[in-house]
C-alpha cells in the first residue's frame, strides 16, 4: 500500500493550546516545535490505534483487480473516485460504472475494478478520520494526544529514549484495531 495524504488535517489553534496549557506554557515562542510534536503525537496515535484520528483526503495506490481490496488506512467516511494508471500513459479517471465501492460497519473501505483496460495499478481517493476536527474527537483520544506531546516535550530536555507513557497507552487501547 502506497499512501499519500492529498489534503492533510488542519491542526487548529485550540490543540495548540489545550497542549500549551498541559505544559503552562504562555509564550509563543516554541509553537512551531510544539506543533511539530502535536503531529508527531497523532501520528503515533494512527499507528497504535490503527485510525487516522483527524479527517484527511488521502489517495492510496492498488493494483488493479477484480477482486474486493480493502484499503489500509480508516476510518474511512467516503470514496470519491478511482483513477487507472497505465504503465507508458498518464493516469485517467474510471468512470463510476468502472469498479465498485464499500464502506463497512467498521469504516474500511472497499474498492474493486470492474473493468481495469491497461491499468496495472489504481489509485483510490477518499476522505478517512475518526472526527472531522480537533473538538469533535472522542476525549480519550484528544487526552490522550496532549498527553504524549507533552510526553515528548519535556523528554527533549533529558535527552533520554521518550517511551510513551502507559496513561496514553491506556487511553488509546479501546480504540485500538484488534487483528488476529
């Protein structure tokens, strides 16, 4: 899975300073590396969660086939379409009756290729988060997230390995994708 996040989520100002808060910081002077961990923050939060925790366009690449493909990245909320890349041309839109979209109850998304002509591999864009913006994600997400970007704030100046704390760990596990 090839992913590339076409139109990434904004981080607004109150996730600045709801973690300026945690910290009691009142200068601006460190928002650009406090931002900087915030994302760091909803990063690691996709990656132990399995959800992409802000909404964002994304476009992932597959090959093309006839059978149903689940995309990697979720929760997603809609597909908005699918484009052929041919391996000597340039890419082209599918037309809508050109492959099949799914959604399930667990938000993965499903694409299948209908009529795939020279493309080898299609890319698939869509929109995926768990909440459109900082305020509407689930507390112990958002907690959780000022939690490690603090975490990791205060573990620059130690210079020590910062190893998430287990609070955030806590707060995050009834989230967490369970595969097995």
């Amino acid at each position: 899975m090839q992913r590339t996040i076409v139109a990434p989520a904004e981080l607004p100002a109150a996730a600045l300073a709801e973690l300026k808060q945690w910290l009691a910081i009142r200068t601006t002077a460190d928002d650009a590396a406090l931002a900087g961990v915030l994302r760091a923050a909803l990063d690691t939060c996709e990656a132990f969660t399995g959800a992409l925790p802000l909404a964002a366009t994304c476009e992932e690449v597959l090959p093309a086939s006839g059978a149903w493909q689940a995309l990697a990245t979720r929760p997603v909320s809609a597909i908005v379409g699918l484009a052929a890349i041919p391996a000597e041309r340039p890419r082209f839109a599918l037309p809508p009756d050109g492959y099949a979209i799914d959604i399930d109850a667990a938000g993965r998304g499903w694409v299948r290729v209908l009529r795939q002509g020279a493309a080898g591999r299609v890319a698939v864009r869509f929109s995926a988060g768990l909440a459109p913006g900082w305020e509407l994600l689930p507390e112990a997400i958002r907690h959780g997230l000022v939690r490690l970007a603090a975490h990791h704030w205060r573990a620059r100046e130690d210079g020590a390995e910062p190893a998430p704390p287990a609070a955030v760990a806590a707060l995050w596990r009834p989230w967490r994708e369970v595969r097995l």
